[in-house]
C-alpha cells in the first residue's frame, strides 16, 4: 500500500493506519479512496486475517475532507455539479461500499478527533473504542455542505434518528463521554491504551474462526433491513454452510476434548502439514475430522 494507508499484521489481525499525521489523517484524494478499497478487497480474500484494527497516525483519526482543498477547488472538490458528483460516486463512496460491505470484523481505536468524513469512517466499523481525547462530529453543515459519504445513513442506525439528527443539523462536536453515552462508542479509555485496547478485542474476536465472525458479521448487517423472517431464512442458510465447515468440527471437537482449537488458516501459517478441504466430504461428517485426515493421508496435530 502507499503512505496513505499503513498495513501490518499481528498473526490473525492486521492493523490498518490512516498515515498522513500532518494533515490529520483527511481524505484528500481519488487515490486515498482506491487505497480503502483496494485494502478491502484484499482483506475478504486473505481468510487468515480475521480481525482489522483501524486507527489514526498522530493526534487525530481521521478529520475527514481537506477543506483547504475546498477552498481551492482542487481535487475531489474540483470540476462543474456533474463532475463533482462523479468525485463522490467514484471516490469518497467507495470507501463505505467497500468497508462497511467488508465481512472481516473491523475495530476502530479513535485515537483523536473523527470528524466529518472522519465520524462516517468510523461507523463504517463495527466496534469504536475511544480515546479520551477523542471528539466526534457530523460537522458537514458548517461549511455549507451535507454528509456525502452516507453519514446521514450510517449514524442513525447506531445512535438513534434523535441523536443523530441534533449531531448531524447542527455539526457540533461531541466528547467521547458523550460518545459513550449516546453509544457511539463502547469504551472510551486513555490516549496510551487505546490501541492496545483496541487490539485486546480484536485478540477476543480472532479466538473464533474466521467462517463464523464473518458470517455472523454479515448477518448483522443484512439483519438492519430486514424483517424477522427473512432473516431467519437467511439464517438458516448461513448456518447450514457454517456446520458443513472445517473449523467448525474443529471446535466442536476441541470443546469435547476440553482443548485450545488449531483452526486451518493456522495449520497453514503453523506449516502442520496440508490441509484437505473436507468441508463437504460425508466422511468427515460421519468419522470426525482426526479419522478423516488419517483417511485422507494427511497428518492431523493437534495443540
């Protein structure tokens, strides 16, 4: 990835930081847009990685446009009504399809001020742990402009239509208390532990294998919009493919057997020999995982 977008990775979880400090983190760019979306797509295709943490280089998280771009008329900001339009279609839009459409489970350490855009980034996540320094605004009516990167859909879905509607028509900041009392965020701790939190979570999340907080995460999410019963359909089809999974027979077995579960993404980093997708083999159904590897002539260890 460029400077924008910093990856690393922590075993299971990778670490995505907004990384240019000097101008708060903002989105300046078709490029920073790319970047997001670029790391998404990235992320639903690697299924070792089963947790992102996303936070913010230097004291802010994400301060959201660059007015001083704006101001000039330059870049995003740039062109007639049509023009413009197709900047937001084809730029800052791609960031809430792509992230908040993304499976692996997102936790957001708001390390400073998320603002505008900033906000919007964040509850594009699925859990927003706070710094203490933290301040929170939809603040895009101050500058005579109106949440174009679906804040108006995503923040009323998390602190209600009330809320949501004095933050959103009067772009004033809140304080993280605030945040945490209107639930916007979960926890609000010290500016030294925010990210350390943030990752203890994302531990706590990454302990279940991958098929299952992701599916669990996608069924949250559709679950917004739906009606109980098509949701239950849904449901039911999600379960079906999550018993008929390696990892699940796995952990079924590991908590029969009262031990820590090896899940397959980690047979591979581990390198304990190959990993046979038996998902949909009725032996491994019927035999059990240990008895059908054996059959399959592969070595099964167990932690």
């Amino acid at each position: 990835m460029s400077s924008f977008l910093k990856v690393s990775r922590e075993g299971p979880v990778a670490i995505a930081t907004l990384n240019r400090p000097e101008q708060r983190n903002a989105i300046s760019t078709r490029d920073d847009s790319r970047e997001i979306e670029e790391f998404c797509r990235e992320m639903t295709e690697d299924h070792t990685v089963r947790v992102i943490v996303m936070t913010g280089a230097g004291s802010a998280f994400c301060a959201g446009g660059n007015v001083k771009d704006m101001a000039a008329r330059h870049g995003m900001f740039a062109g007639n009504p049509y023009e413009q339009r197709n900047y937001y279609r084809l730029g800052i839009q791609k960031i809430p399809l792509s992230l908040y459409e993304l499976e692996v489970p997102v936790v957001a350490a708001v390390n400073g001020p998320a603002i505008g855009a900033g906000l919007d980034l964040a509850c594009m996540c699925d859990v927003r742990i706070a710094s203490k320094t933290a301040a929170f605004a939809e603040s895009f009516v101050k500058l005579g402009i109106i949440p174009g990167d679906g804040g108006a859909w995503l923040l009323p879905r998390i602190v209600g239509m009330a809320r949501a509607s004095i933050m959103t028509l009067t772009g004033d900041a809140i304080n993280a208390a605030t945040a945490l009392e209107f639930g916007l965020v979960t926890e609000v701790v010290e500016p030294e532990t925010c990210l350390d939190r943030a990752l203890d979570i994302a531990d706590r999340i990454a302990a279940n294998p991958g098929h299952s907080t992701r599916l669990a995460k996608r069924l949250l999410r559709e679950g917004q919009d739906m009606k109980l019963g098509p949701l239950l359909e849904l449901s039911a089809a999600y379960q079906a493919l999550a018993h008929h999974t390696v990892d699940h027979i796995e952990a079924v077995d590991a908590f029969i057997a009262k031990r820590r579960p090896v899940w397959a993404d980690e047979c591979r980093k581990l390198s304990l020999g190959p990993v046979i997708d038996l998902n949909y083999d009725t032996r491994y159904i019927n035999l059990g995982k240990a008895k059908a590897v054996a059959m399959a002539g592969l070595s099964y260890a167990r932690a």
